[in-house]
C-alpha cells in the first residue's frame, strides 16, 4: 500500500466516522427538535383557539343580562304559548286608541269567539321557524282611523334605526284586508263614512321544544329551576313586556 | 552562481514533507476531532431545543386545556347568546317580510281623485306564482320563505281589488293613471267600469269618498298589483330606515 492509498483509506475513515455520528445521533436528534416545533405550532394554534373559545365566552357571560332581557322581550312579540287573552288586550287597546271600534276576532280555521280562539287556535307549524296563528279580526272605523289602526298593528313589532328590534306588543303579519261600508248607518266620527275592516292576520307562537327563555333564569343559562314560561315574561295584559 | 539543493536527495521529490512519517493520519484525526466536535455542538443544540420545546409543547397544552375547560364552562352563555341572536334574526326576518298596509291604504287615499267612491276594497297577499305580471325573481325568492315561516314569504305579491262608482268614466281612466302613482305598484288593470241604470250604488266609503255616486255612474273594478315582497336581504337596510321614524312613543323597549 503506498502512501497515497493510506492517504485516501484515512480520508475515507474519517468521513465514515462523521457520516455514522451524524446520521446515528445528531439527525435523529434534529428531526425529533423539528417534529417538536410542528407540535409546538399545533399547541399554539389550539390555545389560540381557546382563548378565542374563552374570550366569546366571556363577552357571552358579560351580555347575558342584556341577552336575557331580549329574550323576554322578544318573548311578547312571539310567546311561547298562544297568549289569545293579551293579543285581545293588544287588539282593544290599539283600536281604542285609534277610535276604532274592535268588532270580533276568530281564528281563520273554524271561526269562534274569542274565548274560543285560544281552545281552537289551529298552529302550523313552519319547518324551522315559528308556528303560525291565523285569526280574522273585525274593526268599524272611518277610513283614515282603520289604516292608522294597521299602522299601529305594525307598530307592535318594528326595526329601529340602529336595526335592533323595537317591541311593544304581539308581532302580527296582515295578509290580507277586506274594507267595505258597515251595514249600520252610524257615520264615523267627522261625518266620514264608516267602514267594516276584516283583517286576517298571522300572529307566531314560538316552538314547543324550545320555551321563552330554554330553561335559563335571571341570573343563570343553567338555572337549575327552569323558569315557567309564563311567569319567565311579564305577560301580563296589564303590564306589557317592554325591556329595554 | 549555480545553486546547490541542500535536502538529502531520499527526502527530495515526495512533496509530502508535510505528511510526514504519519502519511498524514495525524490531519485525519484532526480533521475527525473538528468534525466530532461540530457533530456533538449539532447534537447537543437539538437536544436542548427538544428539552426547551418539550416543555413549551406541555405548558401550551396546559394552557390550551385550562382555557378550553373556562370555555366549556361557560358554554350555556354561547348558547344563550347565540339563542338570542337566532331568534332574534327570525322576529326580523318576520318584520321585514311584512307589508306596509297602512302606507298603502295612506297612498290610495292620497291618489284617489274627488270624482271617485268606493264601495269596496279587498287587499290580499298572493303567492307569486299565481299572481299576475309577478316578475320571474318573485318564484325564486318563495323559496327562502320556508326559512323565516312567514305568512307573507317574499315573492308574494300583494293585490288590491278596488270596486266602487266614478262620476264618469273619465274619472275611471284618470283613477287609473293616478293608481299608477302609489309607491310600489306594479301594475293596475281595469276589470270592469260599465254605466248602468241600477240606483243605489257605490256607498262612499273610499279615502276619495264624495258620498253615493248617481244613478248613471259607472260602476268599476280595478285590480292593483304591488310589486312583489323583496327577500329579506333586500328589505333589511330599508326597514330600518322606513321604521326609524316609527321607533317612538308608546314605552316600548328595544330587543338588540
């Protein structure tokens, strides 16, 4: 062997010494460093998210009397029960106050008193929203005095110019109007003649599954007395469920 | 001068005077050694990153975990919150599907002329497909009607039959062109108007009212289709502001 190959088998040694040590300890090192980074990024992205989780959570626990508030008011748009004897009281106060004589009320399925209505009240449900109360209501008034009574209707449930909700009675839906002079001859005030108005209109009951509030009090989404329905809402004809 | 070369000749020619006896192992394992040494520095830089990253890994996840427990714990709020928001998106959509009937029934008034009563006015809200001259988006649009479960889903074309006696049939065509005024009408058809000998007809009861018509009026019905409910999409922004002005009195309160 000359001098030169001895050269070469110790360059070539020393090289597969090197190759081995890297390729046995430090490679295997490095890579697990490289996996850990990847899991580090994963455990980042995950804290990100539940912090995320926490942050909407909170923001949730600190608006859920506001949220509580709206529900119950929302509730006297759209009760979780048919509520027949407010929307009557809603009805004569609203046509009272429009000097609008309120005539009758009947559900449009098999047509009763109002007693009766809240028995007969037929409820189709829609597929993902509220059930639908259809009723025919009467009212003799002057022409000016019947459409500001609509206005008023509409007025029980309208939008707000910053897009909230502005609820002061039950939401109703008038489908369709029927004006004709009234049989009596009894003009209407300011010697205008008057008019009998039928007005279906739909009225909404909320779900049955889901109740007012769904199970949550005052003070807690998880109370553990869920509240009735009807004692959840100030449903009283007497004291209107306004909340602002 | 000649030069004279003062290495023994046996040493001369090789060039490796700087290998040496060692035919240079000794740079080999020198160069092995530096190698070693930039291997273990490698090494023992990835063991430390995997030590410190390790523990990043675990404090994150503790992190990740107690933050993600608060969260769970305090989920009946999200769900509340997000109760609130669907159920108040609904009662909107509801609102805003409705239509404006006392604006209309304010429009007719407004534009019926003197020379016309009516003895009766029968307003309803039709399903787009059967009313007539509906465009083709109305059909498209009953489809979201579903969604919100309205009684008046959009698309549905709201339609006034008007019947009643003008004092002449001129009355009856300027009648019919100021229907045309009212906001939002789509289209305004005479069914009938014919002059008739019969007594007792019209009844004044329109906003136009100028008590019974006379003998020989004509007596008319006229048909006025609205333009069809928008989706609620469309009827959002005007909505609030149509309502703004209406967001008064009465000690009502605001759902947000």
């Amino acid at each position: 062997m000359t001098g030169r190959d001895r050269i070469v088998v110790t360059v070539i040694g020393a090289l597969a010494v090197l190759a081995a040590a890297w390729l046995l300890a430090v490679s295997p090192e490095r890579k697990q460093a490289a996996s850990l980074n990847a899991q580090v990024s994963a455990a980042r992205a995950q804290l990100a998210t539940a912090e995320g989780q926490l942050a909407n959570a909170r923001a949730a626990q600190q608006q859920y009397s506001a949220a509580y508030t709206s529900i119950v008011s929302l509730g006297k748009a759209v009760p979780a029960s048919q509520e027949v004897p407010s929307l009557i009281y809603q009805l004569a106060q609203a046509s009272n106050r429009k000097q609008v004589e309120f005539a009758s009320i009947a559900t449009t399925s098999g047509g009763g008193s109002s007693g009766s209505a809240a028995a007969t009240a037929a409820a189709s449900a829609a597929s993902s929203g509220f059930s639908q109360m259809p009723f025919t209501f009467v009212f003799n008034g002057s022409f000016t005095d019947l459409y500001n009574l609509f206005q008023q209707l509409n007025r029980f449930t309208v939008r707000t110019s910053s897009g909230g909700l502005q609820v002061s009675g039950r939401l109703l839906t008038i489908q369709s109007t029927k004006l004709a002079p009234a049989s009596s001859s009894e003009p209407a005030k300011g010697g205008a003649t008057r008019l009998t108005g039928s007005v279906t209109a739909t009225a909404y009951v909320l779900p049955a599954s889901q109740g007012l509030t769904a199970g949550a009090t005052p003070s807690s989404p998880t109370g553990a007395v869920a509240s009735p329905v009807s004692s959840a809402a100030p449903q009283s004809p007497t004291t209107p469920a306004i909340v602002r | 001068m000649r030069a004279v070369n003062l290495i023994p000749a046996a040493q001369r020619g090789s060039g490796g005077s700087a290998v040496g006896e060692s035919q240079g192992a000794a740079y080999a394992i020198l160069g092995v050694l530096a190698g070693l040494a930039v291997l273990a520095f490698l090494y023992g830089s990835a063991r430390h990153q995997i030590s410190s990253r390790r523990t990043q890994a675990a404090t994150l996840t503790a992190q990740a975990q107690q933050a993600q427990a608060k969260a769970t714990a305090l989920a009946p709020y999200v769900s509340f919150a997000a109760l609130r928001e669907q159920r108040t998106q609904a009662v909107s959509q509801l609102v805003d599907s409705r239509f404006d009937w006392s604006h209309a029934f304010h429009e007719l008034g407004r534009v019926l002329p003197p020379g016309v009563s009516l003895s009766s006015l029968d307003g309803t809200i039709g399903s787009a497909v059967a009313a007539a001259g509906a465009p083709a988006s109305a059909s498209a649009t009953t489809a979201a009607a579903g969604a919100t479960g309205s009684a008046t889903p959009p698309g549905s074309v709201p339609t006034f039959t008007i019947s009643g006696c003008a004092t002449s049939q001129a009355e009856v065509a300027l009648m019919l062109t100021r229907l045309r005024l009212i906001d939002g009408v789509g289209d305004v058809k005479l069914q009938s108007s014919t002059k008739g000998s019969s007594g007792s007809r019209g009844g004044g009861g329109g906003a136009g009212s100028s008590g019974s018509c006379a003998t020989s009026a004509p007596v008319f019905t006229v048909q006025v289709a609205f333009q069809p409910l928008p989706s609620v999409q469309a009827t959002s922004a005007a909505a609030v502001t149509s309502n703004a002005s209406t967001a008064q009195s009465n000690g009502s309160g605001t759902a947000r």
